[in-house]
C-alpha cells in the first residue's frame, strides 16, 4: 500500500487498503481501541502521503507531458518550426499580440529579445542544408536552456533570427538575458563553428521595448526594422 501511495494513484490506493482492512477487521473481530487507533493511523498517513505527491510529483510530471502534447498539438496546426520545433513566426505574432494587451492592462513593461546568430547562412552554403539544420538545433537548445521563466516565449523568426517574449521585463532586465543567451549559444557552438569554419560564431541582439503608445502592429513593425538593422551589419 506504501508503493501505491508513492504515485499517488487514488483509484488504486483505495483498491490496496480495502482487503489489508478487511483483513484486519476479519482477523481480529475483538479489536482493542489502540489496535483499532493504529491501523486507522497507518491508513490515514497513506493517504496523506498519497494527497501529498499527487498534488506536488505527479503534477510536475504531467505538467511537462501536456507541455509536450501541446507542441505537437501546435506543430499540427502549423505554429512550431519544424527544424527546431521551437514557436514559428506566425505563432509568435499571437503571442506577442497578447502579451501586448496584458502588459497594457496591467501597466507592467514588456521587452522583445532580438536574436541574429552568425554566420548561419555562410553555414549552409560551406556545409550543406542538413548540416546547418543540426546546427540550428543545438542553437536552438542552448536559448531555450537560457529560458527560465514559464512565460517567456521564443520563437525562430527567420532563417538565422529568433525573438524571445519577455513579459514584466524591462530593459536591463532583457540585457541579463541576452548576456545568459549568448554565453549558453558559445558554450554549446563555438567548437561546432570553428572546426567547420575556421571563424567564431557571433550572436547579436537588440532589445525593442513596449513604449506606452504602442500597439501590436506598430511594435512588430519596430522589430522587423530592428531585425533588419541587425542584418544589415553583415555587409559591414
């Protein structure tokens, strides 16, 4: 019964305890009040150390399998990028449309993380299509093990470019994370770049933050010139 409560399962916890009490009560018609008072106790911190985990180990546990069936739920509907099976761009415009609206209901600030990784492109064409897919899937990885917070949203914008959602997050705030993000990405591609290479893989960023007149549109449009900008340095 102890093995049974460990998981927290109810129907069969109950399933457990009914012949160990039936038992008792048949083997000893005559019980005493302590006897009677122990196996009630014994019972009773069963099913507290049920309650416990089934409120605390299981929920993290299915916690992390809805998150899962979640993404496959949205990969189906065209809203996860299927190289890195990070947010597309389409469902980011989702995203950030909302957070837009609870940040101005709630007067919290809300920053947008743009992300260019380099030389992606010059990746594909030296190393190959399948190759470069590899690549963005560590890079991939190395953002979202720099993503603490549950509603942080990230997402692959572009080829190379990725934009992290931060809500209640203001700009010094977005700058820690971009510091985090960006030694995650040369821990896990320096070695990955430069062996095929010869050069260091660069990440850049820049911060657009949600300015008190802002709508949704306008803000994407402040990203996309942002984004640009960005780019445009590679010719540099």
């Amino acid at each position: 019964m102890s093995v049974v409560a460990f998981f927290g399962y109810r129907p069969a916890l109950l399933l457990a305890a009914t012949p160990i009490v039936c038992s008792f009560l048949i083997a000893s018609p005559s019980l005493t009040p302590t006897l009677t008072f122990a196996y009630a106790s014994k019972l009773l911190l069963a099913l507290g150390i049920s309650e416990y985990l089934n409120h605390s180990f299981r929920d993290v546990v299915f916690l992390h399998l809805d998150s899962r069936n979640l993404k496959h739920q949205l990969k189906s509907v065209g809203l996860i990028d299927p190289v890195t099976h990070l947010h597309n761009n389409k469902h980011f415009n989702i995203e950030l449309d909302r957070e837009v609206m609870s940040s101005r209901r709630s007067k919290l600030p809300l920053s947008v993380l743009i992300i260019n990784i380099q030389p992606i492109r010059l990746y594909t064409f030296t190393c190959g299509h399948e190759a470069c897919e590899d690549l963005l899937r560590i890079v991939s990885k190395a953002l979202e093990h720099g993503v603490y917070r549950p509603r942080d949203f990230i997402a692959r914008i572009s080829v190379d470019e990725f934009a992290l959602i931060l809500p209640e997050t203001d700009e010094e705030g977005a700058a820690i994370v971009a510091k985090r993000l960006e030694s995650n990405i040369h821990r896990s591609c320096d070695l990955w770049i430069e062996r095929d290479l010869n050069e260091a893989l660069l990440m850049k960023s820049a911060i657009v933050k949600l300015m008190p007149n802002m709508t949704t549109k306008t803000m994407l449009k402040r990203i996309k010139r942002v984004a640009a900008k960005i780019n445009s340095y590679d010719t540099e």
